[in-house]
C-alpha cells in the first residue's frame, strides 16, 4: 500500500452504522450506571446521599454544561458527546459561579446558578433549540459495551484499592486513612466556607496552589447538601474517573473518525496498567493509575479538563473543511480559553504539555506547508497566557522546589552508582529501556502509525504526538521534590494512548480483518491478558536487593523472557502464514495487540497489593482515632464558619526532635480554619519538607501557651487578633492547664479530646 493510499484509507470515515434497537442502544449505560451504584452502596454510601448526588450530577452540572456546549458547537455528532463534553464545561461554568457567589457571601444559593442557565435556556428564543436535538449519529453498540466495561473495571479497581481502604468516618481509635485524603478533605472544607481560599491549617497563610479540584467537591456538597467527608472519600472519584473515561472515548472518536479508536484508548488509558513483575507491585518511576488519582484528586479533575480541552484544540488545530466528523466550529475559540483557564487551577502539570504540544504542531505544520498557522498560533498564546495567570495569580510564582535539572529524580537515581559486574553503558541502556516498558509500552501503537503515515501526519497527529512526547520530556528534564515532575508524564498520557490506539486501529484495517478473525484476535487478546495476570499472580516476588537498580531487575528479565517469546512465536508465525490464509498479513496486528496488553496485570497486582496489606490498604498510613474525629464534627456543628480554632496537635510523629508537621484532620473534619495545625504541606515550606520548622515561632508559642500556660490576656489576644474561637485539645499530646477551665468553658469532652470555648 502506497503512502497515498494509506493517507486517504486513514482519511475516510466509515459509514454509520444502522441504529440498534433502543432497549439495546441504552443497556450499556444501565449496567454500567448500574454497577456504579451498586459499588458505592456495597462501600457504605447512603442511597439518600447516592440519590442526592445523581440529582446534582444530572441537574446541576451536565444539564447546563451540555446546553452551553450545543449553543458554541456547531453540528451535533453524538449524544454521549454532547454529555461527556457538557459535563466537562459544566465543571468550567462551575467555578466563576462559585466564586461570585463565595465573594457575596451566599454560597449557600450556589444551587441556582444552574437554575439561571437552565432559565435562560428556556427564555431566550434562540436557546430553545438546544433543549432537543435529533440528528445525532448513532453510537456503535461494541463501543458502547467497551466503554461500560472500562468504566465497570475501573469503578472495582477504585473499591478494591480506595473505597474498601477508607471509611468515611473513623470506626474506632485504630482506624487508618491514607495521609493525604485529609489534607485534600480540609481544602475542600476551606472552600465550601471561605474566600479568598487559605490554608486551612494555618489561617493566615494564603494558599498558593491548584485548588479548583477542591471547588468542585465543595460545590458538590454545597448544590447536592451531601456531607464533605462522603463527597471526598465516596462520590467525587469515581465519578470523575468515569467521566475521563467516557471523554477519552469520545476524544478517540472525534479526531479520528473511528469509533474503537476511542473504545481502545480508553482501554489504554484506564485499564492497562503500568508493566511491572514484583509482588507486591512496586513503582519505580511513578506511581499506579488509581493511586495518583484518590491520593490527590486533583489528577482525575484536571485529566476531565484536559481531555476535553485537547477535543476543543483538535478542531482549533484542523481547520480541514472534510475532516471525519463536523467541526465544533468557531464556538472552539470560545470553549478552548475557558477550559485553559480551568486547567490552569486545575493541575500545574496540564498547559505546560498543552503548550509544547501546540509549539510542535506549528512548528510541524511550518515545514509541511510552509505557511504559519496562526490558529495554532494563537491558541498557544492563549495558552501561554493561561500558564501567566496560573503562574502569578494562583501559584504567586512558587514553583514548589521545581527545577530544570534532567534526569534527577526520574531515571539518575537507578544507575547512581552502577551495580557491580554491569558495566555503566549498559546500566544505562537498561535503565531507559525499563522506563520505556514500564511507562511507555501501552502507547506503542504511535510507532505502527508513524511508519504507515510515513511522517505525513495530519494536523491533529502532530497535536497528538506533541503532547505525547511532552509529557515524558517535561518529566525527565525537570526535578521536583517527591516526584511531583511525575505528573508532566501523567498529563501526556491523555494525548497519547488516542494517537496509540489510531495507529493500532490503522494496523488492524491493514490486515483487513473480518468480523470473525476480528473476534478471534479479541478473544487471544483476552487469553494473553488472562495468562499474564496468572503467571505475575503465580511468580512475581519481591524486590530483592540493595540499590536502585535492584528495582528493576524483575522488569527486565520479565520483558527480555516476553521478548524472546515473540520472536520465537514470530518465528512460528511466518511460515506457518505461507500456508494458512488466515494467518496471512496478520501477524503484525497479533504482536501489536500483544505488547499492548502486556501491562494488563498491573492494576490487578495492585489490587492484590491492597488486598492483602495488613494495615487496611497498600497506602494507608497514619492512624485517625474516632475520639479525633468525633471532637472535630462537633465544633464544626457548634462553631460559625469565620470562626478559627486552635489546637496543641501538630505533628504527625516527632522523629529525632523533628516534628513532622503534617496533621490535618481537624481542619478537614471541622471545616474550619486552624491558627497553627501542620504546615508540613504549606507552599512556603514544600520544597524543604514536613520536618521544616514553622517560620512564626513567635505564634506557635502564643498558640500553644493557650493550653500550657494560658491567661486572660492571652486568650483574649487570640479571640482579638486571629480570631480564635475554640481551643481543641488533644490529652493524648499534652494535657491542658487546669487555669484553661476557668478562662475558658468546657463545651465538649470525650476522654481523650476536649473543646473549649473561649468567652
């Protein structure tokens, strides 16, 4: 096949398919909603508050995003578009709303800013047109139970590794959370009660960081009248991982055409894993799919944002008049700065990848043509001017410790020193080739459409392949503390595992498959994975060894043992092609599918991981006592929201005299600001660590005089000055003052705790 033919094979878009019978059309979505359901009540979500939720989802959030997206695009192409793409801008519209409202101080009528979209809708003559559409193309069943199953799958995933590992409140004085979750719960606290947003556990400190994920879950709890906890550690996660997902797919089918473009990308993204061979899993270099998304949602929201935003820039890149399927059309000059500025609070890792992604593709398309793209132009000074915005007005230039310095703390670290009896040039050589297999073997499928495209790429493939190779550069060209930098990877894995599953698809219209040899290479796709899961369950050990390296020495023998075995099955398949027809022109598409399910046992291991720890979840870390917690809800119960507490509890744990200054569960259980809790997490204080002491030791005396030594006077500065209203103590830490009940009055005690309120 010629490169002309391959470019106007690759162009055409296949004929839609003839509607399927509507109880079949719209099975996928109810066993998928279903099995959402079914998960979150089997994990101690109240229905009344499932109930809630769904309301919230479906009234407040993608009924005015979807709306807003029919009046800026042009033609329809599919429903489960026009959803996935309002739910998204629903996020978007989401924030100024509160915003203005938190400004005016009614957050509590956050619930009508919905209410005013859906009015004008109704009102303006205009609009009216967008309540109904009927020329929708039909969604191709497969696709639909494709992405019901990837949705299914990873739902389980988030039970098995989060849901089940966490509760939304402490049971007794043993439980354990993962550190973080309170950290995140107390931001969205802060935003559900306050603005301008500060760091809750230390009232006076602005919060220079990205912080519309908390929004989102304080809009959540604000509009639906859900409980914070049961929104952060239930709810938010798993429905916003569900949404990148249908995106992803919806992304997939947009740029190219093709619905199981979008059907396999998905399957790239959220159900093959990272490829690994240790039991318990290990991360090297980088962490499992659900860890860096419920540690820190901030990941799944921005991924919502950007999956979005790069649909929206696809079309801004191609302006072909006979692109596959309709242009959004010019309301993309509007949806693309929105989404940007969403984004840019969203996660600090997304419009950096945008950015490069867009520099590529000029530059790419300058040379093709000759002629300078000013569409993509233009869209990179947007995004150069979102970056600004972020940059001074959110992160106040911070850069958290972040630092060009290659290769520091992504691959240096596992050839530094070089083990003995390797030699360092292959040290180094297998160090790059473990990170390409444990990072990078889902998008392989970019190399099959690079050779049949023969570099002649339209304008969105080099959008794709831009961002695909920003996030790895970004990620080894950069350092950061605790290997944030990871995240420039994560966001380029949203280009690309779509242009990966493209060129999967291309390979498979190579070998012209039919229905039947289609099934056949699905259902050995599925053995492959099978046996793979079977063999990592049955041998991975693990880690054995004293350096770095010694991580990834499974990695490697495993892959060197896969790769020999495709070349002897290769060997195999050659001549035996000669004489099977079936065979014949195939095998290229059978190697394909089997490197591409190769981390197939990645999120399962992980599974496995959390199933079997001992401590109630492979990264619960810190205990949460219920007397803790129990104090807490009721000063948020009996306190106003401008009230600010204080406590004697600051450190996780105290390790050599150094305090480790990341406690958080009062400000995130009592929604309320604290005078002095941790700053272990405080921007200030993120590039030198939790055990940094705090920089006003003049306030941590005063804070902690109140309960040692306290006086009238002192007391009265707090009340005065920092607008101290209630003083919790925690007697397992340090008991107070016998004078503090005589200045203050015991409003609560449960043993271990006590509040009191200063008069």
């Amino acid at each position: 096949m010629t490169a002309t033919e391959v470019a106007v094979a690759d162009s055409a878009a296949p004929a839609a398919p003839p509607p399927a019978p509507a109880l079949l059309r719209w099975a996928p979505l109810l066993v998928g909603a279903g099995h959402f359901a079914v998960v979150l009540l089997a994990a101690d979500t109240d229905p009344a508050d499932l109930a809630r939720y769904a309301g919230y989802l479906l009234l407040a959030l993608i009924l005015p995003g979807t709306l807003v997206y029919r009046a800026l695009r042009r033609r329809p192409h599919t429903l489960v578009e026009d959803v996935a793409m309002g739910a998204a801008v629903g996020l978007v519209l989401e924030l100024p709303a509160w915003a203005l409202y938190a400004w005016l101080g009614l957050a509590g009528w956050l619930w009508t800013w919905p209410a005013a979209i859906v009015a004008l809708f109704l009102a303006v003559p205009r609009l009216r047109r967008h309540w109904l559409v009927r020329d929708y193309r039909p969604t191709p069943v497969g696709w639909s139970w494709s992405v019901a199953g990837a949705v299914a799958f990873f739902t389980t995933y988030l039970s098995s590794t989060f849901l089940e590992r966490n509760p939304i409140l402490p049971t007794s004085e043993g439980t354990r959370q993962y550190l973080d979750l309170a950290y995140q719960l107390s931001l969205a606290g802060e935003a559900k009660h306050q603005f301008p947003i500060h760091l809750p556990q230390v009232s006076a400190e602005p919060l220079d960081y990205h912080w519309f994920g908390y929004v989102h879950m304080a809009a959540t709890s604000l509009i639906g009248g859900i409980d914070l906890p049961v929104v952060a550690l239930r709810l938010t996660i798993p429905a916003l991982c569900a949404a990148a997902i249908v995106l992803t797919a919806v992304l997939g089918w947009r740029v190219s055409g093709r619905p199981a473009v979008g059907a396999i990308a998905a399957v790239l993204f959220f159900v093959i894993g990272e490829t690994n061979f240790t039991d318990p899993v290990t991360m090297p270099f980088g962490t499992q799919a659900s860890f860096v998304i419920w540690h820190g949602m901030s990941m799944i929201y921005s991924w919502v944002l950007l999956i979005a935003l790069i649909a929206v820039l696809a079309d801004v890149v191609d302006r072909r008049p006979d692109r596959p399927v309709a242009a959004i059309g010019r309301g993309a000059f509007v949806l693309a700065p929105l989404l940007m500025l969403a984004s840019s609070g969203a996660k600090a890792s997304s419009l950096p990848v945008v950015g490069l992604a867009l520099a590529f593709t000029a530059v790419a398309l300058l040379v093709a043509t000759r002629r300078i793209p000013w569409t993509v132009v233009g869209a990179g000074l947007a995004t150069a001017a979102a970056q600004l915005f972020a940059t001074a007005v959110l992160y106040r230039f911070k850069a958290y410790g972040m630092e060009v310095d290659p290769l520091a703390n992504s691959l240096e670290p596992y050839w530094t020193p070089p083990p003995g009896g390797w030699p360092t040039p292959l040290v180094y050589l297998a160090v790059v080739a473990a990170f390409g297999v444990n990072m990078q073997l889902r998008v392989v499928g970019i190399g099959p459409l690079l050779w049949l495209r023969r570099g002649r790429l339209e304008p969105v493939q080099w959008f794709l392949l831009g961002g695909a190779l920003a996030g790895p550069v970004l990620y080894l060209l950069l350092r950061q503390p605790g290997g944030a930098n990871q995240y420039f990877i994560r966001a380029g894995f949203t280009f690309a595992v779509v242009l990966s599953a493209w060129g999967y698809v291309m390979v498979a219209e190579r070998a012209k498959l039919t229905r039947r040899s289609g099934t056949v290479l699905g259902l050995c796709a599925l053995a492959v994975a099978a046996a793979l899961v079977a063999f990592q369950f049955r041998y991975a050990q693990p880690v054995a060894g004293q350096t770095m390296f010694d991580w990834l020495r499974p990695l490697l023998w495993w892959s060197s043992g896969l790769a020999v075995l495709a070349v002897i099955a290769a060997g195999i398949w050659l001549p035996a092609s000669l004489g099977i027809a079936a065979l014949h022109k195939r095998g290229a598409i059978a190697l394909l599918t089997a490197v591409l399910v190769v981390g197939a046992p990645g999120l399962l291991m992980d599974m496995r991981k959390s199933e079997r720890s001992p401590n109630g979840g492979a990264y619960t870390k810190i205990a949460l006592p219920k007397s803790r917690i129990d104090a807490a809800r009721w000063a948020r119960e009996h306190s106003e929201p401008g009230d600010v507490l204080a406590t004697n509890v600051h450190c996780l744990a105290v390790v050599n005299g150094w305090c480790d200054a990341r406690s958080f569960w009062l400000s995130a259980y009592a929604e309320r600001r604290v005078l002095v809790e941790g700053w272990g997490f405080a921007p200030r204080v993120a590039a030198a660590g939790p055990y940094t002491p705090f920089w006003d030791q003049e306030l941590l005396r005063r804070n902690d005089a109140a309960f040692t030594e306290p006086t009238e006077a002192g007391l009265r500065e707090l009340r005065d000055r920092h607008a101290v209203r209630w003083l919790v103590v925690d007697r397992s830490v340090g008991t107070e003052s016998p004078e503090l009940g005589r200045l203050a009055r015991l409003r609560y005690e449960n043993g271990r705790m006590a509040v009191y309120q200063i008069p």
